[in-house]
C-alpha cells in the first residue's frame, strides 16, 4: 500500500515515474484496483455486520484504499494513456538541430571526403629505380605482382590489389583443404 501512495506522489512531482507503466503494469494496476476496493467494502461489511463503528484507525485505513483506487483509476483513464504517452514519446533527431551544428556536420563530413580523396588518389610519387627495386622485392610472390610494381599506381589502387591479393590467398587456402 504504501509503495502505491509512494508512486502515486511521485506522478504529482515527477512525471517520468508515471511515464515508466508497461502494457502489462496496466493489468497489474487494474487488479491492484480492485484490491483496493474491495479491502475497502470488506472494512464497512464487517462495520455493518458486527455493529460496532470502526476506529478513527480503520476510517483512515478505508479512506486511503478509497484514495488509492480513484488515484490508479485517473492514471489508467488519463488522455492520451501514460503507456501510450511513454512508448510514442518521439526522440530528438539529428536533422531537428540547430542550424549551426547541422552546417557544422556537414561541414566535417566535406572535409573528411576531400581529405579521403586526396589521400587515396594522390600520384605514385616514386621514380623508376625504386619501382624496380619494388618489383625484385615481389619476384618471390609471383610475376604478376612484380609486374604490378612496375606501374604508376595510386593508393587506391594499391589498396584494391592488396584485397584482391587477400581473396586470392583465401580462395587458395580453402582450395587446398
């Protein structure tokens, strides 16, 4: 009882508590309801059937229930519900920012595609004797890749015969098993 009256309080200050009811809290709190209730019809039946008039105790016990279940009966008919409020609760998106850091993004991005640019298809800047001396290094891995030293060839073309090389090996390398 008194974890409701807690939560219940902190829905009045706090309205994430209240936001934080699953679909199957729902039920929970429909049953929790109708405890209520009922603890509270079976304090007044037992009033009217024993004759005696119930304590200033029991009053405030019968008038927290009573309390309680209207408070769970507004949470559960609030507009739109609470479930529905927590689980179609929009996030904040990226292009929903101020201008300023959107231009900033877009800025950053440029600059990381030029730079990507720049750097992967930047001239082979080496002269004819380090070419040869590149193509006897590869003679042991075969002609065709000797060959390949012999070329002007840019970063990006580098790095798409070293992954062309990797599948090869790979394919070899299952071949063989």
């Amino acid at each position: 009882m008194n974890n409701i009256i807690h939560y219940l309080s902190m829905r009045k200050t706090h309205q994430l508590a209240a936001l934080s009811i699953t679909p199957l809290g729902n039920a929970a709190l429909t049953t929790m309801q109708q405890k209520l209730r009922l603890a509270a019809d079976e304090l007044h039946r037992m009033e009217d059937e024993s004759g005696i008039p119930l304590s200033n105790k029991q009053h405030l016990k019968v008038a927290r229930y009573l309390r309680a279940s209207t408070r769970l009966q507004g949470i559960m008919r609030c507009n739109p519900p609470i479930v529905s409020r927590f689980f179609l609760r929009k996030r904040p998106n990226m292009f929903q920012q101020s201008p300023g850091k959107l231009l900033l993004y877009a800025a950053v991005i440029i600059i990381a595609g030029i730079a990507a640019y720049t750097i992967l298809y930047a001239p082979d800047r080496r002269d004819s004797t380090q070419k040869i001396s590149d193509a006897i290094d590869e003679l042991p891995n075969g002609l065709d890749k000797a060959a390949r030293q012999l070329e002007s060839r840019t970063p990006a073309d580098k790095l798409q015969d070293a992954a062309q090389d990797a599948t090869d090996d790979i394919k070899k390398s299952t071949n063989q098993q």
